[in-house]
C-alpha cells in the first residue's frame, strides 16, 4: 500500500509538472489564434485616432482601423476595446488586452513597463493658443498655465520642455480645450492632429485658437503589448511591414489624415524601430 501511494504521489508530480511546462511555452500569440480574435485596444475619445462615430456610435479612427488590418494579417477577427488615454499601458501590462493601438509614442520610461512594435504613425506634439493671446513661442508660455490629458505623452514631455510654464493635466483633452476656453488655461498641448480639430472648431466662435508653430517633441508611435511576448512583437512587426508594402498603411493614413481629411496631411514617416526613430 505504501508503495503504491508513494507511485501515485510521483505520477501525480510529473503530470503537474508536464502542465506547468506546457503552460510555461504557451504564448499570447497562441491565445490569440486558439480564441480566434485579437483583442485591440484604442483611445475612447481622440479624433481621428479612436472615438465614436455621432451618428453611428461606433467606434471608428486611424488606430481602429490598424485594429482590423493587423487581426486581418494575423487571420483573426476583432474585438475592440476603447480605453481612456491614462488606460492604455495598465490594460496591457494587467492581461485585459492583446495589444493597444493608441497613439502611444515611445519614451524610454514606457518603455521599460511595455514592448512597442515597429513605428506605424508620427506626428508631433504642439500647443494650441488663443489668436489673441500674443503667444508665438514656446518660450512665450513661461509663467503661464498649459493643459495636458492625464497619462499622455504630452504631458510627460510639456513637463520637461515647457520648463517656465505651470503644467497642468485634466482627465482629457477636451476638458484641456473647455479650460482654455473659460481662459482657465493659456494653452493646451497634444498632438497636432488633435489640436488641428480643436483650432477648426473655435474659428466658429469669438475666441478662435491657433497652433504655436514650434513643435514640443516629435513622437514616434509605436502599437504595444506585454513585455516577454517575442511571437506576439514580431507578428505585429510582420504585419505593419506588409500594410506598408501593400500600401495598405499609407490609404488608412489618407483616409483619417490626408489630403481627404480636414488635416490635408502627406505621409513622411517610415516604418523603423521607434527608439532608433527617436535617438
């Protein structure tokens, strides 16, 4: 009897043994391609990357549709999750999502918490002013109030660069843009496509804004996901090259932002790591 539950003990072991090593070499990309659908994150409210259609309520922008494109390559379906902009990088780095394509551009101190993929946008980051203001520079908003959305880039980099100013973050850029419209800010910085919207908007009113030409910081965006997902990275690196070199990348680029679009933007950028992008 003793032997027999001292070999039932030790088959025990090893079967649990084999369903650890088993769970240790599963990988996220598996998951993805078993489930059958990517789970991509977006921004919940930042035109014209991630927000809800007025008419339709759905969700649509330049990062939804990268969503679909790279679940396509991947040969999987979509289930979309829109995330507040302060969301993105815990979503990931808790499990709740595959990957994120939220505009989040890469810093060395993100960098450390998250893997980005290849650079599939670039854009900079400016700060929008009232026209009559008689702000022109940057080094104009010194001693000055500037709004930033709450865990973005822009605020991270307003912190650094902005020096002179009194930097502020609200919940989201447009709380940012009712601040400076109730003069409760001077300025407002995120990038220039946001801004670019905004700016559109107040020519409608008495107190249109406008774009401080000088640029804060060049962003190089990358999507992300968890770190230790080398399949998962390299799927999306492979599915961004094929988008640009079926010019897939380039038309969902014209359609948000180029000529088309309020922006009338060119695509300059390439598709290249974003920390060499950013040296």
């Amino acid at each position: 009897m003793a032997r027999q539950l001292k070999t039932t003990v030790i088959l025990g072991t090893l079967a649990l043994a084999v369903s650890w090593a088993g769970t240790a070499s599963a990988n996220r990309l598996d998951d993805i391609k078993q489930r059958g659908t990517l789970i991509c994150g977006t921004q919940n409210a930042s035109s014209p990357y991630g927000f809800q259609d007025p008419k339709t309520r759905e969700y649509v922008g330049y990062d939804v549709d990268m969503c679909h494109a790279i679940a396509k390559q991947l040969g999987v379906a979509v289930q979309h999750k829109p995330l507040s902009t302060e969301a993105r990088i815990p979503e990931v780095k808790m499990g709740r999502v595959d990957i994120v394509a939220g505009s989040v551009a890469w810093l060395p101190k993100r960098a450390e918490e998250v893997d980005f993929s290849l650079q599939y946008l670039q854009g900079h980051i400016k700060v929008l002013v009232k026209k009559d203001s008689g702000i022109k520079t940057l080094a104009d908003l010194a001693g000055k109030k500037v709004c930033a959305s709450s865990g973005s880039s822009s605020a991270a980099i307003a912190q650094k660069v902005l020096t002179g100013a009194d930097v502020l973050t609200f919940q989201n850029i447009s709380q940012c843009y009712l601040g400076l419209q109730n003069d409760k800010v001077v300025g407002m910085t995120a990038g220039e496509l946001v801004l670019r919207r905004f700016a559109n908007d107040s020519q409608k009113t008495d107190a249109p804004a406008e774009l401080v030409e000088e640029p804060t910081y060049t962003e190089h965006i990358g999507i992300i996901m968890n770190k230790g997902e080398p399949e998962l990275k390299k799927a999306v690196d492979d599915a961004i090259v094929a988008l640009d070199q079926s010019g897939e990348l380039t038309k969902i680029f014209d359609k948000w932002m180029g000529p088309e679009s309020i922006y009338k933007l060119t695509r300059n950028f390439k598709v290249e790591p974003v920390d060499a992008s950013s040296n």
